[in-house]
C-alpha cells in the first residue's frame, strides 16, 4: 500500500490536495478570508513558473499563514491539515 502511495506522481497528489483546497474555498461556512487562502493554495500549486516542490512549498506557507486563525472550523483545519501532508509529500519528492 505504501509502494503505491510512493509511485503516485506529483499531478496526482496535486490533484488531491487541490480537490481539499477548493472543498474548503467553496464552503459558505468557513470564514472568507480562509476561503481566500485555501483558494490562493490551490492557484499556486499550478503556477508554472516553479518547479512541483517550489509550488507544494508556496502553498504550505499560503495555509500556515492561517491555519490557527480562531474563527475557522474545527472541520476546515483538519482538512487544511490533510492538504499540507499531501503537499508536503510533493515538496520532499525528487526532481
């Protein structure tokens, strides 16, 4: 299971992380200016003047900048948790 996980591409795992990002820009629940990062993340992450791991480490520090804002959802933190350990996956990948 793990060997799989490893041979994943990075598009994939954007893919993943992306679909979590937009989850939580397009909640009506969470406060707007965490949809606006969550939606900055997920733009980032297909910019292509970086390099995977660049992009995977821009929109970590994006979701960092508000991970412990007091207003957000129990719910949005832990899917913003799980965003930042796919991404971080892409950013130890080799080149």
């Amino acid at each position: 299971m793990l060997e799989a996980a490893e041979s994943e591409g990075w598009e994939e795992k954007r893919d993943k992380a992306v679909q979590i990002l937009e989850a939580v820009a397009n909640d009506v629940g969470t406060p707007r200016n965490i949809r606006r990062a969550a939606k900055n993340a997920a733009d980032e992450l297909f910019n292509e003047k970086y390099a995977p791991a660049v992009r995977a480490a821009n929109a970590i520090e994006i979701i960092e900048e508000i991970i412990n804002d007091p207003n957000m959802p129990v719910f949005t933190r832990t899917q913003l948790w799980m965003a930042i350990s796919i991404l971080e996956t892409i950013r130890s990948m080799p080149e």
